[in-house]
C-alpha cells in the first residue's frame, strides 16, 4: 500500500458491518483502485451500485457516534473517490483517513484567489476609461 491510494470507502456501522463500536467513526476502505481501473472507469459500476442501496433502504437504526448518518449517506458527493491514506488495523480491516478534504480546501483557495484576480483586473479597466473618457460607466 502506498502512503496514498485513490479507494471507495464507506463509514463503518456496526449494525450492518458487525464491527467493534470502538470503530464506529472510521472510514471502512471497500475498494482500493488500480490506476488502470481509474482509466477504464470500472469503478463507476460499484459506485453506482452502492448509492442505489443506500438510496431504495429504508432507514435503519441510528448510528451511535454519527446523528447525521443517514444524511450524510443521502448526499451525492459521499459516492465518489477517496484520495485515502489506508491502515490496517488489528481484526484485519481496511480503514482510511480521508485526505481528499485538503484537495478541496486547495481548490477553494485557488477559485478565490482567481476570483481576487479578476475583479483587480476588472478595477483597473473601468479606472483606464474613466482616465479616457472622464466618467465611469
């Protein structure tokens, strides 16, 4: 395994997967994906078969750590590729720490940065006009 792994996880509950309450609030690594798999797109399939399941379930027992459990399941973006670290614990269990969360913090901060940008650029154009023509738009 290396440091980081793209994977499909899944959070651990203990009424469907039969685990230890103590891991409860872990990330249970389903499926590590081969870059060939990522090319090919093969992974799609199991994606969409795991938000069919959850999405036709009905709702079962809460979860003991996680109140919003069930909304978290509901949601799309939970149905997508880990960027992961994966470990393994004790019982033989694949669990993840999630490192995607950094991916999306970076992309947000350069969405933002751009957006400073061109609103400078934006200033700067309509301050151009006003020196050539003496009024603002």
């Amino acid at each position: 395994m290396a440091s980081n792994d793209l994977a499909i996880c899944e959070l651990i509950h203990p009424h469907f997967k039969g685990t230890d309450i103590e891991n409860s609030g872990h990330y249970l690594v389903l499926w590590f994906i081969s870059y060939d798999e990522f090319i090919s797109q093969k992974f799609q399939k199991i994606l969409d078969t795991m938000r069919e399941y959850y999405w036709t379930r009905e709702i079962s027992p809460p979860h003991p750590f996680i109140r919003s459990y069930w909304n978290i399941l509901s949601k799309k973006k939970y149905y997508t590729l880990q960027i992961v670290e994966g470990l393994e614990l004790s019982s033989g269990e694949n669990v993840a720490i999630l490192k995607t969360c950094w991916l999306r913090i970076f992309q947000r901060k350069c969405r933002n940065i751009l957006k400073e940008r061109k609103e400078a650029l934006q200033k700067r154009k309509e301050l151009s006009y006003r020196e050539i023509h003496g009024r603002w738009r």
